[in-house]
C-alpha cells in the first residue's frame, strides 16, 4: 500500500461514514478499502474507527489523522498540479454533478472537445436533479441553476438562464393565446409541467396583472408532469400542451417555426447557473482547467 493511498481511503472513509461508500468514490473495492484502513491503523499503532456491524464512529485519534491527512493530501495535490501544468497537463479523475436538463442539453455537446484539448483527464458526469452532497459523494464540481444559500463551498458563476412559456403555433392558435382576450392562461388550456420547477403546478404571473392582489401565481390545468426537461419539450412539440423551456434551447424551434413564444403575461423564470466546487483557494488542475473551460463557453450567455 502506498502512504498517500492510504491516507486517501481513510479520509475517503471519514468524509463519507462509510466503507461501502468511500469504496465508490475512490474506485476500489470495500475489501481493498477496508484493507488500507486496517494497514494504516497497524502502521500507525492506533485505533481510527471503531467499527461494530451496525455502526462506524471515528475515534479521537482518527479526527487528528484526518485533520492532519487533509493538509498532507493538499500539498500533494499542489505539488502534482504544479508538475502537470508546467507541462500544460491535466490528468486524473474529475467527479461533476448537473441537472438533467443542463447536462443533456447545454454541456454534452461541449465534452468532445474538452476531451480532445485533455484526453488525460477522466470525467464522471453524474446526472440528476438531487442536490447531492459533495464531501460525501467525492463531487469535485455541482452545476446548480438556483439561487444559493449561505455555503462553505466555493462558487463560480457560470451565466444568467432563462426559461418561457412556449407553445406550438397549433395550440396557440386553438386556445386563442395571442388575442388581447387571454392576458393569461384560462383553466381550458392544457399545461405540461416541469417538476424540478413547478411541485406545485402553480406558474408567477406578471406583476403588472397582480392589482390589489398579493397572489402572483396561478395554478394551471396540468395535463402532464415529469421530472424529465427532455420529455416535457418533446409533448410541446407534439402540441400536447404549453410549457416552460429554457429559451437557448426553445430557440432553433421557434427559428424552425415549431414552437411559438407566448407572451400572455407570466413571468419568464430566471436562474444564476453556478459551480460550485470544494477546496479553497486552491483547485487541482483538472478542477481549475474544466471551470474555465465551462465559463469561456457559456460565461458570455445570458438568457439560456
């Protein structure tokens, strides 16, 4: 066993409360996990876990190791960092968290040539709309379009997106959507829902139709809901009803003549796209080259 090895498992273990676990982020097995942790602890002398079948708890000792292993493990990974981008390399595994929507969409289409430009560097992209914790699923870097709260992680923004209501010209036409009779939605007309935006099936009307109100959202005849942005944009497409969809990606089917913008009076939803990353000042290369890379795609978007 390697020292740095070791010390990686260990406070792969400690991060995550869990062999099982720790055994998943770094890639190994949970007997090869266990293994170094017993290895570590023969070489050290001491006792970093107790360990029972129902029950893992860190022991006094093992909080000094960790706290101690977390400056080691920096250095090291400074010192590699150093080493590869005075070569102009980037190298080793990168962990990435994102929203359907925002993976499928908006950064596959850019992960060739990010492979091309570091064909070194191993991306496992996990794709879900869960806000997954990062110390404990070993995440280098989490997408996130919403505001953020108060957070010991670091965070980069990334751009302003944007979403409608968007409709085929079919249904705008059925339902009468552009005539000055319908400022808004009527109980007649079918909604297709997003549910990473909507639990609810209630959409923020404009302020201006608010008067002498304070309820600015409606709730809407939702004919279908899913959590799949996908799957929601292709039944507007078929013309099964209206929806919200991110205007970057609503673009080329309205250019098609597809999808029509509806403008009869709900707010368009607006989200900061960010990364959020761990680490402090400091990043690993392979961190710092795929933030920039992100940001020099989309950093100049807005409205997407």
């Amino acid at each position: 066993m390697d020292t740095i090895d070791g010390m990686r498992t260990v406070v792969a273990v400690i991060e995550t409360g869990s062999f099982t676990t720790a055994s998943e982020r770094l890639g190994i097995s949970k007997s090869l996990t266990s293994k170094y942790v017993n290895q570590v602890e023969k070489e050290l002398g001491v006792k970093l876990f107790n360990r029972t079948t129902r029950k893992l708890s860190v022991e006094e000792s093992g909080r000094e190791y960790y706290r101690q292993a977390q400056k080691v493990l920096l250095q090291v990974d400074k010192l590699y960092s150093h080493l590869h981008a005075s070569n102009n390399e980037a190298s080793g595994p990168l962990r990435i968290t994102a929203s359907q929507g925002f993976a499928e969409e908006l950064l596959s289409p850019f992960i060739p040539e990010f492979h091309t430009r570091y064909p070194d560097i191993q991306i496992d992209l996990i794709v879900t709309n869960q806000k997954l914790d990062l110390v404990e699923q070993g995440i280098d870097i989490a997408f996130r379009a919403s505001e953020l709260n108060d957070s010991s992680l670091n965070c980069r923004k990334i751009m302003s997106t944007q979403s409608s209501l968007y409709a085929t010209a079919e249904l705008v036409a059925q339902y009468g959507l552009e005539t000055e009779s319908a400022p808004i939605l009527t109980d007649s007309v079918p909604c297709l829902i997003d549910s990473n935006l909507h639990p609810t099936a209630r959409w923020p009307i404009a302020r201006s139709l608010c008067k002498n109100s304070d309820n600015t959202s409606k709730a809407v005849r939702a004919v279908f809901k899913s959590n799949s942005p996908r799957l929601v944009r292709q039944l507007t497409l078929s013309g099964v009803g209206v929806s919200y969809q991110p205007d970057s990606i609503a673009a080329p089917y309205v250019e098609q003549g597809r999808l029509k913008r509806v403008d009869i009076g709900f707010e368009p939803l607006k989200f900061p796209l960010s990364a959020l990353f761990r680490g402090g000042d400091y990043q690993p290369e392979r961190v710092r080259v795929f933030l920039d890379f992100v940001i020099a795609k989309f950093g100049t978007t807005s409205g997407g």
